[in-house]
C-alpha cells in the first residue's frame, strides 16, 4: 500500500515546452519546506494533449495556462511523488499521470 499525502501548494512556476525532444509540461509546486516537480509526462499526440491541458486547467479553475502562476493547490503524494492535483477548496482532481500511464 502506497504512503499517500496531501499537501497544501502554491504553483511557484510552470514549463509547458519541448524537453528531450518530447512536448511536455511541468508544475513547480512549493510547499513550507521547498520546492518539488509534478509532470514530466510525454504529451505528443494533439488529442491528448489539448484534453488533458484542458483538464488541468478546468482543475484548477483558471482559463489561461499564464494563470496557473500563484494559484493554491493541493497535492496527493505516494511515496513522495505527485500522483494528483486538486482545486484548493472544491472536490476537483487532475491526475498527473494518465490512465494509460504515459
């Protein structure tokens, strides 16, 4: 059985790029005791891409990539990994790995 936590987070940065030669995104979530990473997942297919952005955005309550910037989260972590981003008070989610565990 997985270690699971939630924490509180502000979204200090983001990265929405090509890195390795793969289209890709990350969070920087910072939390009272530093910074961690969530993404990093290979997003090259257009239909994924646009829905699982979208998802995230819609998550987090904001219409623009730009305002994720300062926004406060929660994070679920297993074993000291980001599995889940959630809106910091309505019962959202976003999983940050896919279903299909791209």
């Amino acid at each position: 059985m997985p270690d699971e936590k939630i924490k509180n987070a502000t979204i200090d940065g983001t990265m929405l790029g090509i890195e390795h030669g793969c289209f890709t995104y990350m969070l920087y979530l910072e939390y009272e005791a530093g910074v961690q990473g969530a993404g990093g997942i290979k997003l090259d297919s257009y239909e994924e891409c646009g829905n699982y952005l979208k998802h995230l955005l819609e998550t987090i309550g904001v219409s623009q990539w730009e305002h994720l910037k300062g926004k406060y989260v929660r994070a679920v972590l297993e074993n000291g990994r980001v599995v889940r981003i959630g809106h910091i008070v309505e019962n959202k989610w976003f999983d940050v790995v896919p279903e299909d565990g791209k």
